[in-house]
C-alpha cells in the first residue's frame, strides 16, 4: 500500500478543510477505500477520517427523516422509523454485504463505493476508462455477464454495486453536501452520472466535496414497499437484478408507484418511464409486464449479460404483484 | 501521550504507521493469531472481531480508525480461563475441522447475538418492523452468511450456535 498521512476530522469544517489537499480522499469505513488502496487502484496521499461525523438520524416535525452521512448501514436498517415507514430500505441495506461490513461501512461510503468490475480492479492484467481514463475498456468484449444494460456506453459498462441506493433513489431521497465554496443539496438521483466519455467522475461532487447527509422526504406510500435481490448465491453477493419497489393502489388503480434497478444500471437506476406508465392504469400483472418491458426497452445486451434484461422485467412484476396481491 | 487502543482489556499503543491493519496489529505487532487471514478483502469472515462488542472484518480496518475503541478478539472471549458458553458448544458439535474459519464464526456468532437482541432486522425477517425476531434456521444461516468455513462444517457450526443462542431473549 502507498503511504499516506492519516488525518481524524473533528467536524464538518475541518473535514472540508483536509479534504481540500490535493490526492486527499475520504474515509468512511474502509470497506472497500481500503481494498482498493491495497489493489493500488487507490493511491491517496491523505485520508480524511469522516466517520465520527454526522452519526445522527433525525426524525423532523415534517416527518422527513435527516440521516448522518457517517450512520452505519447497520444502525440505518435497524431504525425504526426505517423498518416502520421505508421498509424497502431496510431490506435493501441488510441485502447487501454481510453483517460484518454493514457493521463498519457508512451512509457515505455506501453512497461513493467504486464497482466491483473485475478489470477495474486488476491494475496490470486489464484495460479500464474507470481507473485510467482513454486507456480502454476490456469488459466490453470480455467477460461481462455481472455488466449494466442501462445507461452503459462505448467506455463503460460497469454497475454501481449498491443496494442502499437503489432503495434510496425510489425513496426521491436528496443529499446534502459540503464543499469549501459552501453547502448545497440535490436528488440522489443527480448525483451518480452517466459514464458517457468520462466515467472515471462516478459522481458530481467537486474535488474534496463532503456528503453529510441523505434526507428522505416523508412518503407514505413507501410504508408498503420492498426490495427483492437476485443473485448467484442466496446470501453475501452483488445482485445480478434487483427492484426496489412502493405503491399506493386504491379501487385497483395505481395512483402512485415508486419504482428502482440494481444490477442493470451504471447508476442506482430509477425507472421513471415504467412508473409514468403504471400510473393511473389497474393494478395488474398485465400492466406491471407492459411498464417493465417499456422501461427496458432502452436496455443494450453485451455478450454474456442479456439474461438480466428478461430477468428483471419478471423481477419488477413479481414484487409488484406480492405488494399488491395479486398472485404470481 | 500515545494514541491507544484496547485489545481484549488491555490498552495498546497503536502503530505508527496507518497502513497497518487491525489484522496484521493483532497478529505481527502484539502476536494474538486467533483472528486468522483468509482473504485480506473482506470475503471470508475468517478475521473477524468484535469492536465495542459489534462484529467487525479486522483486515479491512486500519488500526489507527479504532483508537480509543475496544476490541475483542478471541483471545478475549473466555472468562477467567473458562471457554465461553459458544467455545465449549463448538467443540461439542464439532463445529470446526481444520478450525482456520472458528475464531471469526465464534466473534461473529458473539456479535450476531447482540444484533438479534437489539431487533436488527435481516434480509429473511418476514416483517422488518416487527421487535422479536427469533433465530431460525434460515435467520441464523443469513446472519452467519459472511462467514466461510471451506472444510464445510455447517452442520456443526450451525448446531453450536443454535444450542447458544436458538432462544436469544429480546
């Protein structure tokens, strides 16, 4: 591992302040910041340790819910405001890793954990636009089977490996930052960007800018919601589809859905053009099929990964039908 | 004053150097080589500690994040030299073959307890918002998920805990 100067941030300012030098980088739980540092595919010249900052969960008068950026994955499933009023998140977080990691890693890190693509990962056996911009990619025509069919390009094509914020993008959670220019907050779903030519930048954030918290708005409808993951093994592995899911059905319309994707996406992928279509139309597992089909659509198989676009058109309609009742 | 760290009781000055984990301070620096290293990236539980009683992966931890914290590994877990209850249930299932995976499955068997006790849902808990989750065959299996064990002493290892822990009181 490359040296590098370990520095505790006693709070915000001062986090902001260290993570302002140049190479300087974050540290939340080191669950993955420090297996890649490891792998060289990090090589900070400073770590700024986050963890002690911004540990509280607040519930508001307004019933939205103001949670610290350094809360453990942990401590955020088991709230019971989560598990009573944003079950899906509950699910989503205690689906990822295992009790061990969730038990270290933080709202933060989860939020800014890299991909597990394998050639991003291996510094000398493999190309990769991620970790070495305009070097190429080799999964593209590699072994990409655990690869995105949404939102992929001619750089990129690897998944954001997060349940949480699969969760948390159908939950329209915001995040709150804060740069050395001042604070500012914005959907969850603006933060993560598109690869297009430059998918080294996974995120917006400005160099040595600082998430401090997630907010979710009060949503009722997310009280009745879930979160299914499909994977190779029934426990302790990256999805190769997941669906996050809430729905307010009354007289057998839809009158309002939430709906996201994990697996498929190199982002936490909201399903926007599924959840228009589903609104107003019986709650059916004809329209729940017509929604998923049309939100895939759009979706690009590679070699190995087209598999996941059937499989996650019958996910979203299996969690849609057990939330509503209707049978599978 | 040194910046220190608790292992098992006692308190240590932790390593100059930052790069040093959790891991490599238990077993190079103060030679306590019950936590094992299976796979240095978090995959195998065999490493695992408990740090102020929650479950922790030591290889992933940089020691320096853990000042002031406790730690126990399971060096620590017996009680004036008698086995922790979960000791002596391992051996009497034969909840171990080689034993490489025994020092992580017992810290984590610990610290899975604690989490049953506090109501920390799993992703088999049918009702995350409900208070008492008792540990079922498929709750313990998931919650034990992060730990490998590649002589494939699930039997025993499962019989161990459920004899502990099976009616873990909310």
């Amino acid at each position: 591992m490359t040296p590098f100067t370990f520095a505790r941030a006693s709070d915000v300012p001062e986090a902001v302040r260290l993570g302002a030098q140049p190479q300087a980088k974050f540290l939340g739980g080191g669950t993955n910041l420090v297996d890649l540092m490891r792998e060289a595919v990090e090589q900070p010249a400073t770590l700024v340790d986050v963890t002690g900052l911004s540990t509280a969960i607040e519930e508001r008068a307004d019933g939205s819910l103001l949670v610290g950026a350094g809360v453990k994955n942990t401590a955020l499933a088991a709230h019971p405001a989560v598990r009573e009023r944003y079950p899906l998140l509950s699910r989503a977080i205690v689906a990822g890793a295992s009790a061990q990691i969730r038990n270290m890693a933080t709202v933060g890190g989860n939020i800014l954990q890299r991909t597990r693509c394998a050639y991003f990962y291996d510094l000398d056996g493999a190309r990769c636009n991620k970790r070495t911009p305009g070097q190429g990619c080799d999964a593209i025509d590699g072994f990409n089977r655990m690869h995105a069919v949404l939102g992929g390009s001619t750089s990129c094509v690897a998944t954001h490996p997060s349940d949480m914020c699969v969760a948390l993008v159908a939950l329209d959670a915001s995040v709150h930052l804060q740069g050395s220019d001042g604070a500012r907050s914005m959907p969850l779903t603006d933060l993560h960007r598109l690869p297009e030519d430059h998918p080294e930048r996974d995120t917006v954030l400005a160099p040595g800018e600082l998430i401090t918290a997630i907010e979710l708005p009060p949503l009722p409808l997310a009280a009745h919601s879930s979160y299914r993951k499909v994977r190779d093994r029934s426990s302790y592995a990256f999805a190769l589809v997941s669906v996050a899911a809430a729905i307010d059905v009354r007289d057998g319309v839809v009158q309002d859905v939430r709906l996201a994707l994990g697996g498929v996406g190199t982002r936490p992928w909201r399903a926007w053009q599924a959840e228009a279509e589903l609104r107003g139309q019986p709650a059916t597992e004809a329209a729940f099929r017509t929604a998923a089909a049309l939100e895939m659509a759009q979706a690009q198989p590679l070699r190995e990964n087209g598999f996941k676009i059937a499989l996650v058109q019958r996910a979203i309609v299996a969690v849609l039908a057990q939330l509503t009742g209707e049978t599978s | 004053m040194p910046a220190t760290i608790s292992i098992n009781g006692a308190a240590r000055a932790l390593p100059d150097d930052p790069r040093v984990s959790l891991l490599d301070f238990l077993r190079d620096h103060l030679h306590l080589s019950g936590a094992k290293k299976g796979c240095n990236q978090g995959a195998c539980g065999a490493c695992t500690v408990l740090a102020d009683g929650e479950r922790i992966l030591s290889c992933m931890a940089l020691a320096v994040q853990y000042e002031g914290r406790a730690i126990t590994s399971i060096e620590g877990v017996a009680t004036d030299g008698a086995l922790h209850p979960l000791q002596q249930a391992f051996i009497d299932h034969d909840g171990f073959q080689c034993g490489y995976c025994t020092p992580g499955q017992i810290c984590s068997a610990i610290g899975m307890a604690a989490e049953l006790r506090r109501g920390v849902p799993s992703y088999v808990t049918g009702d995350v918002a409900q208070d008492v989750i008792a540990l079922s065959h498929d709750e313990l299996r998931e919650r034990m998920s992060g730990n490998l064990c590649r002589c494939g002493a699930y039997n025993g290892i499962v019989a161990a805990i459920t004899e502990e822990y099976g009616e873990v009181a909310p």
